[in-house]
C-alpha cells in the first residue's frame, strides 16, 4: 500500500524534485520536439531564434540556419524556404542568392507556396517578370495572399480580384 502511495505522488507530481515539462508552442517545447526528430518544431525553434528575446530565446541566426538545414535536409518545405530567406538577406551566413535560388525553388517545387512567392521575387529581381508572374499565379492560385497580391502588381487582373483589399 505505501508503494502504490508513492508512486501515485510521483506520478501525481507531488513526490519531490522533478523536471519542468516543456510545453509544447514554447522554445522549450520546440527545443524537446525537436531533439525528438519533430523537424518542423525545429524549423518553429529557428524562428525563434532569428525573433530573439520576444519569443523567449537570445537570438542566434547561427543556431537558426543549423535547425533550417536540418529540417530542410529532412524534407521539411518551410525550413528550405526559411533557410533560403536567410541567404537571400545575408542573416547570419554570407549573402548567396543562387543557394536562396535554389531552396525556393525546392521549397516551390515541393508545394510550400511561399517558396514560390520569394523564387518569384528573385526572378522579378533578375528581370525575368513572365516567370516571376507564373510562380506568383501558382501561389495565388493554391490560396497564398501574398502571390495573390504580387501577381496583381504585375498586372495579373485574377491575383487582384483574389488579393485582399
């Protein structure tokens, strides 16, 4: 009987020195499901880590590149896109926009529709509007808002009628 009243404590949490469990929406949390292999909880701590101190960690761009490249390498469509934002805007990694080129255009290809909307960013960039409007279709077209009103800036009369006013 005292045996299954201590264990009732511990399971209870009433039994001593025990550890904080790390709720899950916290760096905490992204941290443990991370470590887990939960890839996008890596790619939701790296976001945390380019944020900063408002999201409850010191801000790291070193440590947020190494958690895009894992979940991105992982398959992970939202780390490839992170990560390509990263070299795109020189966030701590040398600028390189044929490496953010290419992590677009993987997460694009894959169906992530915001890698679409920043390959077509790059291509508006290197003059290439016809292409840039494409890619910005497909984004408006699977529901992205921001393809949607990038499109209509191109003059695309559907991206306009679907972009919020």
């Amino acid at each position: 009987m005292r045996r299954l009243g201590a264990l009732l404590l511990v399971l209870l949490g009433c039994g001593g020195p025990h550890k904080q469990v790390a709720r899950p929406g916290t760096a905490a949390g992204d941290r443990v499901a991370c470590e887990r292999g939960e890839l996008r909880a890596c790619v939701d701590l790296g976001l945390r880590y380019i944020e900063g101190e408002r999201q409850g960690v010191a801000q790291d761009p070193i440590a947020a590149r190494a958690l895009f490249e894992r979940a991105c390498d992982g398959g992970v469509l939202p780390g490839c896109h992170a990560l390509g934002v990263l070299y795109q805007q020189a966030i701590g990694v040398a600028p390189n926009h044929a490496r953010a080129r290419d992590l677009y255009y993987r997460a694009c290809r894959g169906g992530h529709l915001l890698g679409c909307v920043s390959l077509g960013g790059i291509d508006e960039l290197l003059e290439r509007p016809d292409r840039a409007l494409l890619l910005y279709q497909r984004a408006c077209a699977g529901g992205e808002e921001l393809g949607c009103q990038a499109a209509c800036r191109l003059g695309d009369a559907r991206g306009c009628e679907l972009a919020a006013p």
